[in-house]
C-alpha cells in the first residue's frame, strides 16, 4: 500500500465521521489560532516599541527633578527644586560626548484658532529639539536659537493638532491662541503616531521655551529660567552607565546635594524604560504561549482518544486487511496518516480563525500585529508533529492486532 493510498483511506474514513471528525479538531483550532493570534500582538507590540526606542534615541538619557526632603520628610515626586537654563550649560560644558541638549516645559492649555478649541500640551523646548529627539519638520520649518533666545511667538504642532484645530489643512502660517496669547504656527512635525503606553505623541505643540516660560507657566521666583526636564543625547557607542554617573556627578555640585544624602533629582535610560515594558510584554506573552500549547496538548490528547475509538470499530476492518496480504507497517501508516491529517486539518483551519482574528483585533483596538511567515509554518509544523506523537500509540495498537482475533471481534 502506498502512501497515497494511506491519505486517501484516511480522508474516506474521516468523511464517514464528518461531525466527529470536526469536534476532535477543536482543540488544535484553539491552541494554533491562539498561538497565532497572541505572537502576531506580541511582534506587533515588540516592533512598536522598537520603532518608540528609535524615536527616543537609543543613546538619550533623561534628567527631571526628584524628591524634596525636609526634617526628614519626603515632599513627593517632583517636589524639589526645577531644573534651569544654567543646569542645561553646565552640562553641555562637564559632560563628554554629547551631541545635543534640549531643555523642556510643559504645560497643559487649550489652543484655540478660529472658532475650534483643543486642550493640548505646550512644550517650551530649544531649537535642538528636532535634532536631539530625531522628530523632523514634514511642513514649514522650526525656530532658531536666535528666535528662541528673543521669545518669539512662534509654535510648531503636531500631526493630531493639525487635523484637529486646522482640519488637515496646511496651518503654517496661521495664528493660534494659547491661554489667550496669540502664536504664530511656522512648522508641522512629522507624525510620530501613539507611544506603547498608548499617548498619542503628535498631540502637542512646541514653542520657545522663553516664550512659554514668561507667557504661559509663569514667573518661577526660586528658579526663574526653570525647565521640568532636560534630555541629553550622546554619541553612539558611550558608555550611557558612566553618562549617567557624570550627569549626576555634575547635578548634585549644581544642587548643593551633600555627600551622603540621596539625590532631588532622577536620570532616566528612557530605551532601558522601554525595553524593561517590553520585556514584561514578552513574559506575559510566554505565559499566554504556554496557556495556548496546553490547548494543544489537551487537543491531542483528544485525537488519541478518538483513535483508539476508531481502531476497536474497526478492528475487523483490520483484521481482513492484514488477512488478505496487509502488513504491519501498512496498518500503522494508514491509521499514523489519519492522526496526522486530522491534525492538520485543525491546524489549518486555526490558522485561518488566528490571521482573521490578528486583523480584526489590528481594525477595532488599533493594535499593531505582526504574522510572522516562519509562525505560519511552525503552526502547521507543530499540527503535524502533535498527531505524529499522539497518534502513533493507536496506530501501534492497530498494526499489532492478530489478523485472526481481529476477524472473530464483534
């Protein structure tokens, strides 16, 4: 008997039991169309984050202020002193290997052009920020570092207050009102899309730092040229452990932090942030990968239950076979075949349910997904090779059976 002859025996006696034959096939439907589904999320997530990293710069460090502490208290997060302009050139001119440095405020106010409002984040940053942050002009240009030291009113949105405020329309050129102080739009960043926390990254608008600190934050009498954060980016290949330990070393002499006592400030790997998020990602992802072949193993488990059925109603089908010429190896053949097909059949079928289910999760949570090529074969492979192990017990009762008290089984 050939094995083609073994495949086609197999799909006959597996048409004769259509119903059962589908219900046996659930559990590998479940476990490949969940394995599929929860990696494709899983890639996708892994590759936005990437894309995040990259966006951040994999060499940037972060600088904000910490905690304060009074009489032994702690005054929470942030409590402590602002950063200033005069922190920023100290750095520029202590620390080696950096490439750019860009200061930043932050405040939260409505932007208001024409009769179309939208509450947005203003941040009061340098002219390096497109440098230091990789984030390009895609209309108009940015302000220099003549224009920033003077507070002009200039601002540059992103993407999402383009469409919001402006209705898509190229704004450059346009006024914007901002906490009722009039900006003028001379750029529009590149869109940059939602972090992996799920902050939507374009809905902001940059303006001179001087212009927001003397406009919008108002004046700060303990650090008049406070900034809320400093970002540093360095040189590829620098040591960003012994940065760090530079950057603090510079930070405690400018804020008079004595020997012993714990830093008011924190340095931040923002990539070492965002790896960690996705190494959690990735835990929880192998734990749903484990749930996913435990559906697996229960499904052929199934498979070997309802080959054992199959081989006791067939057993004087066997015999009669194996009386008139069939060999051993033809009877475990023809009943491994039938596992294995059964298998994939369910493997397939999975297949199908997790592609479609990745997409439709991609269009209604508008979560990226990524189907790996090599995943599609490894699902199939890992049918196969399920009714392989499953199934050759069975088969190996099947060709074992005596020709003679097969034929007498009733």
């Amino acid at each position: 008997m050939s094995f083609l002859d073994s495949i086609v025996a197999a799909i006959k006696a597996l048409r004769q039991n259509m119903l059962r034959s589908i219900l046996t096939t659930l559990g590998i439907i479940i476990g490949v169309a969940s394995v599929i589904v929860m990696s494709s999320i899983n890639a996708g997530a892994r590759q936005k984050v990437e894309q995040h990293i990259a966006s951040l710069g994999s060499t940037m460090l972060s600088i904000s202020p910490g905690t304060s502490r009074r009489g032994g208290r702690s005054g929470g997060a942030n409590s402590a002193p602002m950063l200033s302009e005069r922190d920023l050139k100290a750095i520029e001119e202590s620390v080696p290997n950096i490439i750019g440095a860009v200061g930043e405020i932050r405040v939260s106010a409505t932007a208001v052009a024409g009769a179309t409002d939208w509450p947005t984040t203003i941040y009061g940053v340098h002219a390096s920020f497109p440098a230091v942050r990789s984030w390009p002009v895609a209309e108009g240009r940015f302000f220099s570092e003549q224009e920033a030291s003077a507070g002009r009113r200039f601002a540059v949105v992103g993407d999402t207050i383009g469409k919001e405020i402006f209705g898509g329309a190229n704004p450059v050129g346009a006024q914007i009102r901002i906490g009722n102080v009039p900006f003028e739009v001379i750029g529009v960043l590149a869109p940059k899309g939602q972090t992996p926390g799920g902050r939507d990254q374009d809905d902001m608008i940059l303006a001179p730092a001087a212009a927001v600190r003397a406009r919008l934050a108002g004046r700060d009498e303990t650090v008049p040229d406070q900034l809320h954060a400093i970002r540093i980016l360095f040189a590829d290949g620098t040591d960003l452990a012994r940065a760090d330990t530079q950057l603090r070393e510079v930070m405690r002499v400018r804020r008079r932090v004595r020997p012993g006592d714990p830093d008011d400030f924190g340095v931040y790997n923002i990539a070492d942030f965002v790896r960690a998020r996705n190494e959690t990602a990735a835990t929880f992802g192998m734990l749903l990968a484990a749930t996913a072949a435990i559906s697996l193993l229960v499904g052929g488990i199934g498979i070997m239950n309802i080959m054992l059925v199959s081989v006791t109603e067939r057993t004087r089908e066997i015999g009669l076979r194996l009386a008139v010429g069939a060999r051993k190896k033809d009877i475990l053949v023809q009943f491994l075949v039938e596992a294995v097909l059964l298998c994939m059949i369910g493997g397939v079928i999975g297949l199908g349910i997790g592609v479609g289910a990745s997409s439709l999760v991609a269009r209604l949570a508008d979560w990226d997904v990524l189907i790996n090529a090599n995943l599609v074969g490894i699902a199939i492979a890992a049918s196969a090779g399920v009714g392989v192990f499953f199934g050759f017990f069975p088969a190996r009762r099947a060709a074992q059976l005596s020709p003679i008290e097969a034929l007498r089984y009733e």
